[in-house]
C-alpha cells in the first residue's frame, strides 16, 4: 500500500517547478492499480500542501480515461481549488485524458469543457492542449483547433483570454495565413476581443 503520507513529506519541499511531482505520480501509477492510485489520489488531494495536491491531480489525469470518478472529480473538484499551481496541472491532466482517449474522439469533451461555467475549467483546456497543433489529430486539422479557441476571444474571464491568445499565437507561427484569417473576423473594438486580439497576433 503506497504511504501518502511519506509522499506528502517528501514532496511539500519541492520550491519550484513540478518534473518531480510528475515523476512521483507516475511512478504511484506505474506501481499501482487503478482503484490504489485513485486512493491516493484523493488522500494526497485532501492535504493543505498544495504540492501533495498537484501530485493528486497528476495522478488524477493518468486514470481519468479508466475511472469516471477520477475525471468527475478533477473537473467537479479540482477546478474550484484555489491554487494556481494545481490549476497549472489540472491543464496537464486535462491533456493526459484528451491524449488517452485521442484528440479526436476527445473533441466533445473539450467543447464541454471550453463551455464550462467555471473559468478554471474552461482555461484548463485551453491551456492544457498547447501547443494545440503539435498534437495528433489538430496536426492535421489546425483550422479546428482555432475554430474552437476563437469561441472564447471574449470570454468574461481575462485568465481564460490570455490562454486563448497565447494558445493562437502558437498556432500562428506554423499557421499564418490561417491565423490572419480568422482574426481579420474578429471585432476588435471590443476592448475583451482586442485584448486576445493584441496576444494572438503577436507574430503575424
């Protein structure tokens, strides 16, 4: 039985970045079986270190695609925590589903996503999938991929706008004629379009 609490200790000194916290999970989800790392999973989730959290959601996103109980929760959960830390790998394990389950096939869900009332969850997909067509599937279908970004240009939440025009701006070093494009469709007067708008065209 993996100790939670010994992970706990060893992780809570990790100052900066997250490779090791990566690494600690997948060694759990290596070594364990799936109903044994969603345990962990939810025992390190309920600690106050948020680095034992983030191992949580790592994990989390490695059994997502065979748990409903592991995706449920990182979506009904871990999108409300108040960490920006966890929300950064909510957007990793957010990826390791869409990637598990296939880009294409994970098309509903990311829509579901990007619709989500939630902010966090809505720039977890955004944010998660970049650079959005160095990934199967959006490699072949770029237009699709800004298609779906563009729907959140003038999304309430700036967090979530950021994303986006960062996100396109990625897609716009491969992509410029097709960036171009949609942007010359955007109404940039509106001060949250032009906001994305000046992110998004940054290398054009």
């Amino acid at each position: 039985m993996v100790d939670t609490r010994g992970i706990e200790a060893k992780v809570s000194v990790v100052a900066h970045g997250f490779k090791e916290l990566r690494e600690e999970a997948t060694r759990i989800a290596a070594e364990s079986s799936v109903p044994e790392s969603l345990r962990v999973a939810k025992e390190l989730y309920a600690s106050e270190k948020y680095q034992a959290r983030m191992v949580a959601v790592f994990l989390l996103g490695y059994v997502a695609t065979r748990s409903s109980e592991a995706f449920r929760l990182l979506r009904a959960k871990v999108s409300t925590d108040g960490s920006w830390q966890v929300q950064e790998i909510l957007a990793e394990a957010f990826n390791q589903y869409c990637q598990d389950t296939g880009y294409e096939k994970a098309i509903p869900t990311i829509k579901d996503w990007l619709g989500d009332k939630n902010p966090n969850a809505r720039r977890a997909a955004t944010e998660g999938l970049r650079i959005w067509n160095r990934r199967e599937y959006f490699k072949q279908h770029p237009d699709v991929a800004v298609g779906l970004l563009a729907q959140l240009k003038e999304d309430e939440s700036e967090y979530v706008r950021r994303s986006v025009g960062n996100a396109i701006r990625d897609v716009s070093r491969r992509e410029k004629a097709l960036v171009k494009k949609e942007l010359a469709t955007w109404d940039t007067p509106d001060e949250s379009v032009a906001f994305t708008y000046s992110l998004a065209s940054k290398f054009l």
